[in-house]
C-alpha cells in the first residue's frame, strides 16, 4: 500500500469520525434545549418528556448501525463476521466485550 493509498484511507475515516461526532453533538444539544425548556417549564411538557427518551433511543440506534463503516449493517462484512471481530464488536457494544 503506498504513501497516497494511506493518506487517503486516514482521509476518509477521519471525515467519517467527524461527521459521526457532529451527528452526535446535534443530538446532545437538542437534549440540552429539552432541559432548558423543562427548566423553564415551558407548555406542553409532556412533549418535551417524551422527546428526551426518543433522542436517546435515535442517538443509541444511530450509534449501533452507523459507528463502523466496513461493519455490518453499512458495510461489506455480514452480521456473523461483524460480531465475532473483537474490535468491531467494542465499537459496537462497549463496554460488553464478545
């Protein structure tokens, strides 16, 4: 593999990685904005109750299916294969190891 073979890979992981994050942080500060509404008692509070638990469930799920590129469900690599390499796996599922 040649020096422009890698710095391409790293280049397109890294992107990867950040657009992970951002997808991520969009998450957490909407969760953010649903505290400071409950603080502030904003109408109609259940909406905002239920909200949180449904960004955790997308945030988690997103995390599942998203967070390894060449893993299942995204990826070339099938679900049997995905789950029995070890560090896809702890990308997966950490802290649980398999």
């Amino acid at each position: 593999m040649g020096v422009n073979a890698h710095h391409q890979l790293y280049h397109e992981a890294k992107t990867w990685l950040e657009f992970n994050h951002r997808v991520g942080g969009i998450i957490v500060v909407t969760l953010a904005g649903l505290t400071w509404l409950e603080l502030r008692e904003v109408r109609p509070s259940l909406l905002i109750r239920l909200s949180w638990p449904s960004c955790l469930m997308l945030l988690g799920g997103y995390n599942l299916l998203w967070s390894d590129k060449p893993a299942w469900p995204i990826g070339p690599s099938g679900l049997v294969d995905s789950l029995s390499n070890s560090e896809s796996c702890n990308i997966k599922f950490w802290p649980s190891s398999c």
